[in-house]
C-alpha cells in the first residue's frame, strides 16, 4: 500500500552512499532561500526539492493539497489533510523521482527552480508547535536516575511499570537544529545544608530523545486507542531535551520539572513520516507486570532506530559518547499516546510528544551526561584529552539517528546545538 517504501526503488537525483535520505525516506521539512518566502520541502541525498515549485507545475493536482500547504512557514497546515493525504503525497513524490521517471528528469532546464543543494538552504523549524509533552519511558533511564537520586533498591516508582509517565513541557522554547543558546541561570542548591542561591547553572545536560509530531486527534473528551494511534502520528525527529539539573535536583518537588527543561530543547529539521519507518518496527519489550488493557499493544510497536550522541569541542574535535537505540523504550509512542489522551485529553496537529531519554543497558547507551558520568562520579575523557562531567560553555552536542536494513538506510541527519556562555 505504501509504494514509497519498496525497497528497490532508486532516484534520479543522486544519493551518496550512508545517505540518510534514499528515496525511500521522503522527511518533510521547511526551508528557507534568500528571496523566496519560506515553503515545505522534501531532501533526497544532498539534494533539496521545493514543494512548492512542484505543486506550481501541476505535479499534485491528483491531492488534495492547495498552494498554502506548500507555500507556508511549518507543516501544520499540510498536516492537516491527514495521514491519507500525507501519505498519498509520499507516493506522488517518490513516483515523480523515480530514475525512470522523466517527467521532471528531463526538464533540466527547470531544476534550478525547484532542486537546490542542501547546504545552500536554511532549515527552519518544521512545524508550529502548539503544545509539548515530555515523557519518561526508557526503563534503564529511570531506574539510572533513581539510583542516583533516591534508593537503588527501590529504584522505579511504584507507579512507573503502570503508566507512562510524562509532564507537560512547553513549547515555546524548542527550537530547530543548528540554533545555539545561552546557559541557564536559576536557583541552586550546592550545598544541602545551606541555603540555595542564585546562579548559571553548574550543570547543563542533553538528553537523547526521540519526538513524535501529532496529526489532529480526537474531540475533547475522547480517547485515541493504541490500536488508533499509529493513525494521528505524522512523523518522527531527533530530539535534545537540554536540562539543568542542578536547577532540576532543587526545584523538581512536588510538581516535577519546570526552569530545568524549558530554556530551550532542540529538534531537527526533517521530520520523517512514520510510514517511511514502517520496514523497522520490532517487537516491543516484554511488560512485566501486565499492563491494563487500555495500554495493551500489538506487541510490535517498537522501532529499531540506531542513536548516537557526540560531543564537539570549540577546538573542533568530535567525540562519540553513547550509542543507543529507541527500540530499547518501555513503553512505545502508541502508549504514550493512548495513556495521554485516555482521560479526554485532545491532541492537536503539530504537538509534539517527546520520548524521554533514551538509556540502553550497557553503560555507554546511557542517554545522558548524567548517566554516560554517573553524576559527575565517573568523568569522559574526550578525544582531545579534556574531561567532561557536563557539557559545557562552547560544546556543540549532536545526535544521530538512522534505521538501516540489508536493503534500505532511513535517517534523520542530526540535531545539533551549542552552548553559550550565561547572559
Ligand atoms: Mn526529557
């Protein structure tokens, strides 16, 4: 049903082998060149292909898409035709580039208009997100941290095998890969017997997540089953959801995170269809105890998506820090989604719903300084000699993440963003 995804099919536009971005892949994002207004566009290899120019060549006339879709600063409003629609376009584009296809092959003379390279355009942050909710899924990673910070032998909240805990984040601070930000300042308490005080923060993190991008859900007061909830999920991003957590450890009782997440958290810039990664869904883990039936999945819901985090010194050297996978999540998006709307809450198109830090089982999938330093405990050395316990002032931390078969490699390129010294 979805002919985009068939894994034989091959563009005329070239694709550098590693590629992320095979015809298969088929992300949408928004772009932005010096005199034309920003519009939706879709990247195969190195390349850049410009929606709009094509849907002015007549090439969607057979979708139900107008020019505002196209012609338009996020992807809400062509998100708004729906799954169908969306896919349908996937299956329109991959048609138009097929390397026998020479419909728009042999109009040479037009590919300036509508075929750009990568590095000359600008990635703008992809959709206009109405709310975000971070959730807190990743077994290792919440064990990981109530060892640190609590009892390491009642390490998970009686509540944590039973819901799929998540907190509301905000929305205004997440911003598109490649935007470099200032260290947090706010209340902290170094020293447990004396009072807090005012300061940057002394430790300033990543967290490796995954994001999810909503179509639009239900009306208020239904649910959206997880049987349903592959059907109001447009697409996925790699996602950075900074955190200070010196800020964090003195703030965060009893109502949970707050200045310690909301400075900034970073996407990137090509969202990748969740029907493009249909060829890498994996067996779920196995839950123990029994999740009420309202959670109950297919027991395949999970996605084999490879994860890296490096870190970028000033002096340029990158070092690889942690490899994880998102396959490792305990509970999967159609999860978070059913648990996050069970209750009637409605979800809108373009909402974005973060993984929580993405931990494996071994010490370098640990999907946070956090962990990766065991509290500051266990430092990394990097690969120009200097120790890290945080990120800090002029790091550049990025995150990678692709599904790769014997056939088929789909990625996301990366997240990327660097710290400023405080304001
Ligand atoms: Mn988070």
């Amino acid at each position: 049903m979805i002919s985009a995804n068939q894994a034989h099919l091959k563009s005329w536009i070239p694709v550098p082998e590693h590629s992320d971005f095979p015809i298969q892949n088929i992300p949408f994002g928004i772009i932005k060149m010096e005199g034309k207004s920003p519009r939706v566009a879709t990247r195969i290899g190195d390349s850049v292909i410009d929606l709009y120019e094509l849907y002015k060549l007549g090439c969607f006339e057979s979708l139900p898409f107008e020019s505002n879709d196209f012609d338009a600063s996020s992807l809400n409003s062509l998100m708004k035709k729906g799954k169908l629609a969306v896919r349908e376009l996937r299956n329109v584009l991959s048609a138009l580039l097929l390397s026998d296809n020479s419909f728009l092959r042999d109009k040479s003379e037009l590919h300036d208009s509508f075929l750009y390279t990568h590095d000359s355009v600008e990635m703008l942050l992809p959709v206009n997100i109405g709310d975000y909710t971070d959730f807190y899924s990743s077994k290792e990673h919440a064990t990981n941290v109530g060892v640190m910070f609590r009892d390491p032998a009642n390490a998970l909240l009686p509540n944590w095998l039973w819901i799929p805990v998540g907190y509301h984040g905000r929305a205004s601070s997440v911003v598109v890969s490649g935007t470099d930000f200032h260290r947090p300042k706010g209340q902290i308490k170094p020293n447990d017997e004396e009072d807090p005080i005012f300061s940057a923060s002394r430790q300033i993190d990543f967290e490796l997540e995954m994001g999810f991008i909503t179509f639009d859900g239900k009306p208020l007061g239904d649910s959206i089953s997880v049987a349903e909830a592959d059907d109001y999920i447009f697409g996925l991003c790699l996602f950075n959801d900074w955190s200070a957590r010196d800020i964090q450890k003195w703030e965060y009782v009893p109502l949970g995170p707050f200045l310690a997440k909301n400075f900034v958290s970073t996407m990137s810039a090509w969202i990748v269809t969740l029907d493009a990664l249909q060829p890498f869904r994996v067996e779920s883990p196995i839950q123990s105890p029994k999740v009420l039936e309202y959670l109950a999945g297919s027991g395949k819901d999970s996605y084999d998506i490879q994860l890296q985090v490096a870190i970028e010194t000033e002096s340029k050297v990158e070092t690889e820090i942690c490899q994880s996978n998102f396959k490792y999540m305990y509970w999967t998006m159609a999860q978070q989604l059913a648990h996050h709307t069970v209750n009637g809450c409605n979800v809108r198109g373009g909402d974005l719903m973060g993984s929580g830090t993405i931990s494996g089982p071994s010490e370098g999938s640990y999907g946070s300084m956090l962990e990766l330093a065991w509290k500051g405990t266990k430092p990394i050395t990097l690969n120009d000699g200097t120790q890290r316990r945080f990120i800090l002032d002029g790091d550049t931390v990025v995150m990678r993440g692709y599904c790769q078969n014997a056939n088929v490699r789909i990625g996301f390129g990366e997240v990327k963003g660097k710290l400023l010294p405080a304001k």
